[in-house]
C-alpha cells in the first residue's frame, strides 16, 4: 500500500503489493522511500529467506514497476530492516 502523508493525514492509499504468507517472500519487515521520493523499498524475510524490492512511485502503475532487487535464498540476513 502507498501512503501520501500530509502533516496528520494520510491520503490516496493505494496497494501495490499485498504481503505475501509464503515463501519465497515470507512477510514485510521494512520499508523505506529514496530521498526524492520517487522510489519505495520494501523487504521481506522469512526463516529461510529474504528479498528487497523496489516501486516506482511516479509511475501510473507502481504494481508493474516492481523490482526484485536482492534475493537471498537460504540466507535470513541482510535484507530484513531499511534504514536511511
């Protein structure tokens, strides 16, 4: 889900990923935005796996604008908590 927040409230909610409940992805721990703005980051993290994503929020569709930036199968570190 995308959230525009303007001081207090939160507007234009619209889903672009639902969170997954099984592998490979297991379930969002983190997300952060670039410094523009323009992109989101989502991570994921299950007990055998983890993934980093990316949307393009600018885009019409950020459903289809999905990047699989990491993935790392057997390894649950890594990916887990986004920070700035």
């Amino acid at each position: 889900m995308i959230l525009i927040v303007v001081p207090g409230v939160i507007s234009n909610p619209v889903t672009i990923h639902p969170e997954p409940t099984t592998a490979p992805y297991g379930r969002f721990v983190g997300c952060e935005f670039s410094g523009s703005g323009r992109f989101l980051y989502v991570s994921t993290y299950n007990t055998i796996e983890s993934a980093l994503f990316q949307y393009d929020l600018l885009s019409s569709n950020p459903v289809a604008t999905r990047c699989t930036l990491e993935y790392n199968p057997g390894i649950r570190v890594g990916n887990g908590f986004l920070r700035r």
